[in-house]
C-alpha cells in the first residue's frame, strides 16, 4: 500500500468515526432526550474539531440541551448572546440564559448573572442583586466570585469598605483555586499589611509560597524578588535563583530572564 493511500484510508476512517459518533449522539439527543448528548453535539459543532464546524447547529443542539435542563449549555448560550460572535449580540437573551444556568447549577451561571446586574447590561442595574448573586456562586464553590467579593469589601466602592470580610473571601478564593490560586496574592498583602489581620509577615510568606507551589508564576516571581533584595525576608540569591525558576517553568518571560540573571552572579 503506499503511503498516498494509507493516508487517505486514515482519513476516510476518522471522518467515518466522527460520523458515527455524530449519529448517535443525534439519535440520543432528538429520540432519546438525552440533555448530555445535545450538549456533546452543541459543543461538537462549536468546536469544530471533530467534525465541520456548523454554528447554526451549536446554537439549536445547545438550546435542546438546555431545556432539558443543562446547566452547561445554558451557561454557554448565555456566553454567545453577550458576546455576539456567533449569533447576534443580545444582552436580554444572555440575562435569560445565565438565569437559567445560575438556578440550575450556582456554580456555572451565577457569577456572569452578577456581572450582568452590576453593569446594567440586559437588565436594570442592580448592585445588591449583583452581590447576591456572587454570594450565591462563592458559597457553592466558584473561586472568581469569592475573589471578586473580596475586592469589593477592600476597596468599599460598591458595599460597605470591611477588610474582615475582604480576608474571609479572598481566603475561600484562594483555598478553592487549584490552579490559578486566585485570591492568594491579595489574601497575602492582607497579612502583609494587617489589613483585616493581625500584620504577620510570615503567614504572608506562606501564602505566597502556596501559590507559587499551585501554578502561580506571577506570584513566584514576587517571592524571587523578596528573596533577591531581602525585602522582609532574609536575603538570598539561591532561593531567590529557585523561585525565578519556577516561574520560567511555568512560561514566564521575566522568570526565565531573571533566572538567568542571578544565574550569573551566582558564578554558575
């Protein structure tokens, strides 16, 4: 067989495959009523990986599943009527959507509601249902609205200024990030300052160092700098050396060029 052929018989076999798949997540979808599968499809279609991407058909499968109560689909068509890429922007139908997603899992739309409500894009305008919402969310697991209420409670523009309750969010925000740590940062400059805390530089080093460990370049790099000037901690270059290149690891530019640079004055 030559190898024109064995492409083209690999080929022939994965759209074969891709065909399959899309038949009988159809069959399962429109006979079947089966929410997972119209949001397989939904999603199939969006993407365009495994199939021809087909937006008209992304938006029926998703508007399918999420009738039957998809919490995901919901969430996602909420996404596409306020953002306008695919359909026609539409900030009402992106209220609806989020609306329907929040009540089914807090989770999924309930933070994008809060947003919606505290910019006034869909509905009225409406700081405390935003608030309320985001509790929800916070409450439920959602690291980005725990974050967002901490900021909110630091810096007392749109609630009441209470550092207690910026350290009580911005700590459920850090400890429910496993990977972007979101939180972590403004939780340590809380302990650093004494703001809401009793001022303790060493819990701050912890939580950073946290971070860090989880995926946070931006905040291993910070620790570096701590490191290399001795700023609040005790100077020194090698573990200043092994935090820039923790952030190089983690595909930061100035991780990687700081590395290289103490690198250097080390003698290495």
């Amino acid at each position: 067989m030559s190898k024109n052929i064995l492409i083209i018989t690999i080929i022939l076999s994965i759209f074969t495959i891709a065909n399959n798949k899309v038949e009988k997540l159809t069959k399962e979808c429109l006979k079947d009523k089966n929410a997972n599968s119209c949001s397989n499809l939904g999603f199939l279609y969006y993407d365009g990986g495994e199939i021809k991407k087909n937006y008209s058909k992304a938006i029926k499968f998703s508007n399918i599943a999420c009738s039957l109560k998809d919490s995901f689909s919901c969430y996602f068509l909420g996404a596409m009527y306020e953002e306008g890429e695919i359909v026609q922007k539409d900030n009402f139908k992106a209220v609806e959507f989020y609306t329907k997603a929040c009540d089914l899992n807090k989770t999924m739309g309930c933070y994008p509601l809060g947003l919606m409500y505290e910019k006034g894009k869909g509905v009225r305008q409406n700081y405390f249902k935003a608030i309320e919402l985001y509790k929800i969310a916070c409450n439920n697991g959602d690291a980005s609205s725990c974050n967002l209420l901490g900021t909110m409670y630091e810096e007392g523009e749109i609630v009441k200024k209470d550092n207690f309750k910026a350290v009580e969010f911005y700590t459920k925000a850090c400890d429910l990030n496993k990977t972007m740590t979101m939180g972590c940062y403004s939780l340590g400059l809380m302990y650093e300052n004494g703001k809401g805390v009793r001022q303790n530089q060493l819990k701050a080093m912890e939580i950073y160092k946290k971070a860090c460990n989880k995926g946070n370049a931006f905040i291993c790099n910070i620790l570096a700098e701590r490191y290399e000037v001795g700023e609040k901690v005790k100077k020194n270059l090698s573990i200043a050396k092994e935090y820039y290149g923790m952030a190089c690891d983690l595909k930061n530019n100035n991780g990687c060029e700081n590395y290289a640079r103490v690198n250097s004055i080390l003698g290495n």
